[in-house]
C-alpha cells in the first residue's frame, strides 16, 4: 500500500487490514503511542490475525481519522 502524504485524507481502501507500520504512516504519533491509544480506547485496537501479528482495520482506521478531521473543522 502506498500512501502519498498530503493535506487531504489519503486514498485507504476500506476493505482489508493495514500493520503497525501502514498506521503510523497516517497518524502524527509514534510507535509507544499507538498501542497506549489503542490498549485506552483513544484508538481503535487491533484485532489479532494469527500469533504474532496484530493488524487494524482499514475501515476502523479510516473511520478514526475522520473523526478526528471532523473534529478539528468544528
């Protein structure tokens, strides 16, 4: 997935799961962060896809920062 940095909000296809790594390419915090919202709500948890590997949902994620564009017009 690449995912051009803009103003506006990128292109996420609704369907499908992104990693830790696709996340923080959207998000203005870091790594520590992301799992500190998450494990408090702030954030939308990730769900565990096998294991090791945990993912969020494109359409949790998309949703969050939507939220938060809203938000930020008010």
């Amino acid at each position: 997935m690449t995912i051009k940095k803009t103003n506006q909000m990128p292109e996420i296809n609704p369907i499908g799961m992104m990693r830790a790594k696709q996340v923080l390419e959207l998000v203005p915090f870091g790594r520590a962060s992301l799992w500190k919202f998450a494990k408090s709500g702030q954030f939308p948890a990730p769900i565990r896809v096998t294991g090791g590997i945990t993912a969020w949902r494109n359409k949790d994620v998309i949703g969050w920062l939507e939220a938060q564009s809203a938000a930020n017009d008010d």
